[in-house]
C-alpha cells in the first residue's frame, strides 16, 4: 500500500514539475521577441509571402490590352503577337481563370514548347509535371493571383488545371469545355504549330501568345508562319501590341527600343 501512495506522489511531483518547466519556458519566450514559435496557431510568415487574391474584375490597362480581351471573349482563336511586357499572358490567364471560376469552362490547359532561352539547363530531375513547372512558373502566379493558392492547388491534383509540353498534345482534341493557351509560341516549329492548331475542336477557346522577335529556335517560326496563313479566316483574330502598349515598366520599353531599334522593324 505503501509503495501505491509513493508512487501515486512521484507521478503527482513529474506531472507539477513538467508544468512549471512549460510555464517558465513559455515566460521566457515572451521576453524574447526573436523567437519564433513554428507551431503557433497564426505567424505573419504564414501570410507575408503567399500571393493575395485580386478579386477586382479584370481591366484592362491600355486600349489595346481591351481590344486583345474582346477579341479573346468573340473569338475562337485569338493570337497576341508582340514586345514583352504588353500583357498577353497576363490577361490570357486571368481570362482563363474566370471563366473556371464562372463555370463557363471546366478546365484550362497551359502549355508552351520546352525551349530554354539561350541555355541548356541539362537534366532536371523529379516527374514529369516538376520538370515542366519551371517553364509555366508565371502562368502559376497569374492562376494563384486570380483564383487563390489553394483553389490552384485543387485544380491541379484534380485536372481542372492541365499543364503540360507541347509535345504532350498531340493526339488530344480541346472541346468546347477548355481554355486553352500556347504561350511563349515563337519557339514552336511550323510542324509543332500545325500539330497544335488540328487540336481545336468546337467553341473551344485558344489564346497563342508570342513575340516572334524572341524566338529562341532555328529555322522559321510556327508562330510567324501560323499568322501569315491564317490571317483573315473566319473566327480567328490576329491581334498586334505596339511598344507603346508596354505596361510593365518604363524601362522595359526603353531596354527594348536599344536592342531592336524601330528602323529595323519589318
């Protein structure tokens, strides 16, 4: 009987022990404003560097970035052509996430061909959508901006957001559930570009972006050649940005002007 009650008073004298232990060290970390408890309940790390949403309706910035959004809405397949920096992709994606978001689509594919510009970044490793997301990395931050982190992450794990190369598209046909976008298209070849354009099934809509001034291929491209053929069909719009039409900085448009002067404009 005696050793039950010694034990009972050890276990008492732990359990107060263990408690004043927390007590002190929970006193000392409220004089210590470097410490940052990982496991609070709320940290501003948690918050500081996530994206916020915008969830103010798409505006356009420029007379032309309105013109490119029209011809997005009333088209089946609308191209944006033109300097870095106007918006395309921009307004490409956040297009794409509304109509998600509305219900009027049911899923966005992104894809790009899997060129680097000017380097080889040699073997990358982990599956196939890791190796890719560095290629789509800003449609990421456009998607996350418009939709929300998490709503992204959902609809990419339950394919309501495809991103995949260029190269993975052929044999797949887009109907009119999808909102699909070729970015970066000066680096797709004639025979990529074909490949992609025999894709499109009914009211589906397609937004191809590039500058054809970038192209980081040999040989001619897709894209260049894409718009001299199809300009002028029926329910497709060639829309052309201007440097003038450059929103992202004012020195991006004058880094451009230095290094493609307007004389040499064909």
């Amino acid at each position: 009987m005696a050793k039950r009650s010694q034990a009972r008073r050890k276990n008492y004298d732990d359990q107060y022990a263990d408690k004043k232990l927390k007590k002190a060290s929970r006193n000392a970390r409220k004089h210590q404003s470097n410490i940052v408890e990982l496991n609070a309940r709320y940290s501003g790390a948690d918050t500081a560097y996530s994206t916020q949403r915008n969830n103010t309706p798409l505006k356009a910035r420029t007379p032309a970035q309105q013109q490119y959004i029209n011809a997005i809405n009333n088209n089946a397949l609308t191209f944006g052509i033109g300097p870095a920096g106007t918006g395309k992709s921009y307004c490409a994606g956040a297009l794409a996430a509304q109509a998600l978001e509305s219900g009027e689509v049911e899923r966005i594919v992104i894809t790009r061909p899997a060129v680097e510009a000017g380097e080889s970044l040699g073997f990358l490793p982990g599956a196939l959508d890791e190796k890719f997301a560095v290629y789509i990395d800003a449609f990421r931050d456009i998607l996350n901006e418009r939709l929300g982190s998490g709503t992204v992450d959902y609809c990419l794990r339950h394919g309501r957001i495809i991103a995949a190369p260029l190269a993975y598209m052929r044999g797949k046909t887009f109907d009119h559930r999808t909102f699909v976008i070729l970015d970066e298209a000066q680096n797709t070849s004639v025979a990529q570009m074909k490949m992609f354009l025999t894709r499109i099934g009914e009211n589906c809509r397609v937004v191809i972006n590039g500058d054809i001034r970038q192209s980081d291929i040999r040989g001619k491209s897709g894209l260049a050649d894409a718009v001299e053929r199809l300009r002028g069909v029926n329910n497709v719009f060639i829309h052309e940005f201007e440097r003038d039409d450059i929103v992202r900085s004012g020195l991006v448009r004058e880094i451009i002007d230095l290094y493609e002067p307007q004389d040499a404009e064909v």
